[in-house]
C-alpha cells in the first residue's frame, strides 16, 4: 500500500489547512487509517485515527481543532486543520493498519510539512 499525504504549506497562526492522504489501493480493507505528526528533536506523535467503523480518536492537544474523515471511493482519508497554532507546526505523516491472519501491517506516507508563522 503507498500513501500520498498532500495538503501542507505555510499558514499563519490561526488559520486553516486541509491534508490529503491517498492511498493506492481500496481503503475499504484497512483497519485503521491515521494522522501522525513529528516536530524537529521530538517523536512522532498521534493526531487522528478513523477506524474502519468510522470511529474516530484525536490527541489531546487537537480535539476540538481538527477533524479527520475518509471518502471510501476516492481511497483518500483527509485531515482539517482549523485554528492552527505554532505548536502544531511538524512534518505530517499518514498512515494505514491492515490486519490479515493475526498479523498487522502498517504503511506510511511520505509526510507533508506543516509551516505556523505570522
């Protein structure tokens, strides 16, 4: 499976950003589908996981700010970003968990630069 997370950019803080994630098979059999984020010197992070059943889970620190959703027939999963702060600047990574005959598979994107300054 090959990610391709789009969507990123320069932003003042404040503003908005939607990311793209679109995956080069169906998104159907995935069991997870999720926005991870890294900033410099710091581990990546959890941002928004959709599962399968559409349920949804969100760090701390973005409830309430962003939302994350899939569109099944594009294979693409998104993430809004609404009321962007400056810690919320990071490389974005999507990501897909496949579990098939109790293993787990999971796959990244390439990741998508996340830029907050006034």
């Amino acid at each position: 499976v090959q990610l391709q997370a789009s969507g990123g950019g320069l932003v003042q803080p404040g503003g908005s950003l939607r990311l793209s994630c679109a995956a080069s098979t169906s998104i159907l059999g995935a069991d997870s589908m999720g926005w991870y984020r890294q900033a410099p010197e710091k581990q990546r992070e959890l941002v928004a996981t959709i599962s399968r059943d559409a349920l949804i889970n969100y760090a701390d620190a973005v409830k309430g700010r962003f939302t994350i959703s899939r569109d099944n027939a594009k294979n693409t999963v998104y993430l809004q970003m609404d009321g962007l702060r400056p810690e919320d600047a990071a490389v974005y990574f999507c990501n897909s968990v496949w579990k098939k005959n109790a293993n787990t598979y999971v796959f990244w994107g390439q990741g998508t630069q996340v830029t907050v300054s006034s």
